[in-house]
C-alpha cells in the first residue's frame, strides 16, 4: 500500500488569535517553490467568518512567516460571502491564482448555495501580493475546485474544473473566455469504489512528468470522509485518464484533521515537486494547514503499475 508521508512537525500553521481575519481558520493552502522560496497563499476565517487570502513565504517549506494582512479581500458582491482555496502557477514569471469567489450576488435564475452563489474566478500578480482579478472561467453554475495546468497544451491555456460530481477540462486562449464549447468531462465518482464514490474534484497544479500529467484528486462518501488519490492523464489530451488507481494515498487519521471546523477532511490545494520530493500541503479539518510528502518516482510508480 502507498501512503502520503505527514511531517513531524504537523500542523505547520495555525490560526493566529491576535489576527481579526485569521482568527479561526488557516487551510487550504496554495504553495509554489519560486526563485528558492516556498510561497504560500492560504485561505484564512477571523471574526466575520468570511474567507480571505493571506501569503506567507519559507525558505525551508516548514517555518512560515505571513503579511500581517491578507492579500486577496472580498471586493463586491460576487464575492461578499468570502475568497476560498486557491491554487497559484507560475507561467512565463507571472502567478495565476484561481479561487472562489462566494458572494451574495449571482448569474443564473438561482443562487447556487445558501445566500447566494459561487464564480471560479482566475487572477494574476507580478509580484505574489497585489492581483489582477481577469474573471470567472464559468457562471450560474456550481464549478469550483479549478486548477490551471503549468504550461499551455495545444498552444491554449487549460485548466481543471469540477461540474458536480465530475471533474471536467477547459481551455482559453486568454484566461478570460472560456467557451463551453472548449469544455469535456475527464472523470467522475466511481460506485465501485469505498471512498470516492460520491464526489471527486482537482487538487493542486498537474505534474508534467514523461508518462503523463500526474494529478492529485479528492473524493469522498456518503459519511464525506475526504480521501486524496492521484491519476495520469494524457500528455496531449488530459481528457484522455491513462491510469487511474482503485486506492486512495491519503485520509483523515489526526485529531486536528478529524475534527475541527469541518470534520474528516484533508484537502490539498498545492503539491509542489523540488528536489525529487513531493510536497502536499492540505488543510485539516478546515482548521489548520498540515505537510505530507512523498518521492516523486515513488508516487509515480504508484500510478503506473496500481490497479
């Protein structure tokens, strides 16, 4: 059986009570390893329980120093209601986050969670710290757990994006337009299967590697205990799943991922590769943010030769 690794030193960042928008909850972390620094972006609760976006930055992936204020606020009505879970690339020396934007305000004929709605929404910075929102890659729907691939495929720019319960792909020539047209189911929930029957959705940013786009995904049951899986997908057509192993590599089993805000879950939104190691940074129970690693060639192993 293979299994993500957890750092001894769990849980790497906690909630900071002196902090009135980080207060509560620190999770679901965004984290890329750029020009030797680990850089990360959180999803943080304080005292109005709306989600904001903090950064913070490390030089060994472990010990974190974090802005004092968030990076990324809510701005309007589209996202009144909070900013959640990032992933961050780094295309041509620029970062591209995608986020969701929860606000009162919504497309479509009805709100598509209590309150109001969601948009999966993309944006850019030079610099990590001040962003350029460019737009949802959808409305009206519920689409979230969207993830850009780090280089473009076909000469367009791709992404993965969950239409519950399946994980679908994008593609856009801008980041800005993306047509239906340019959209297709990749995979979906499988019944067989013990823990990720229910739900799947993307993870952190597609590995490139020679045998395909190595990607992590979550899943989850009827009891929404949220396991960790990976899959290839093809080089040239990610739509294309080449493997696709029955067993999770990762589950809830600590206290703090247990139970805390939202029990039972590990959610990772980052697994950076340096140094032949693979970082998988999750959030625990929608509480604190916790490390688990593994080899690349190891976990690459897994996904070719695991049925």
């Amino acid at each position: 059986m293979f299994k993500l690794t957890r750092h001894s030193q769990n849980p790497l960042l906690l909630p900071d009570p002196t902090s009135d928008w980080e207060t509560y909850n620190v999770f679901n972390p965004a984290v890329v390893y750029h020009e030797g620094l680990f850089r990360m972006w959180y999803r943080a609760q304080g005292l109005d329980w709306i989600s904001r976006i903090g950064y913070a930055v490390s030089a060994d992936g472990l010990r974190w120093n974090r802005l004092r204020e968030p990076v990324l606020a809510p701005r309007d009505g589209t996202d009144s209601r909070g900013l959640e879970d990032p992933r961050v690339v780094v295309l041509d020396g620029v970062f591209y986050m995608t986020y969701t934007a929860y606000g009162r305000e919504f497309a479509g004929p009805q709100p598509t969670h209590a309150g109001g709605g969601i948009l999966p929404m993309v944006a850019r910075s030079v610099n990590g710290i001040t962003w350029e929102r460019l737009g949802p890659l959808a409305r009206g729907e519920d689409n979230k757990d969207h993830v850009l691939f780090p280089r473009q495929i076909g000469g367009r720019y791709a992404a993965l994006h969950r239409r519950w319960p399946n994980i679908w792909l994008a593609y856009s020539d801008d980041l800005r337009t993306w047509r239906e047209a340019d959209m297709a189911q990749v995979c979906g929930p499988r019944p067989e299967n013990s823990w990720d029957y229910k739900s799947v959705g993307g993870n952190g940013v597609p590995i490139e590697t020679e045998h395909g786009w190595l990607t992590f995904y979550h899943g989850y049951n009827a009891e929404h205990v949220y396991h960790i899986g990976v899959c290839l997908l093809d080089l040239d057509d990610p739509t294309r799943v080449i493997r696709r192993p029955a067993a999770s590599i990762f589950w809830p089993e600590e206290i703090w991922e247990l139970r805390g805000d939202v029990p039972n879950v590990v959610f990772s939104c980052a697994n950076p590769v340096v140094e032949g190691v693979v970082y998988v940074y999750y959030g625990g129970a929608d509480h604190v943010i916790g490390l688990a690693t593994c080899a690349l060639d190891d976990l690459l192993n897994f996904a070719l030769h695991t049925v």
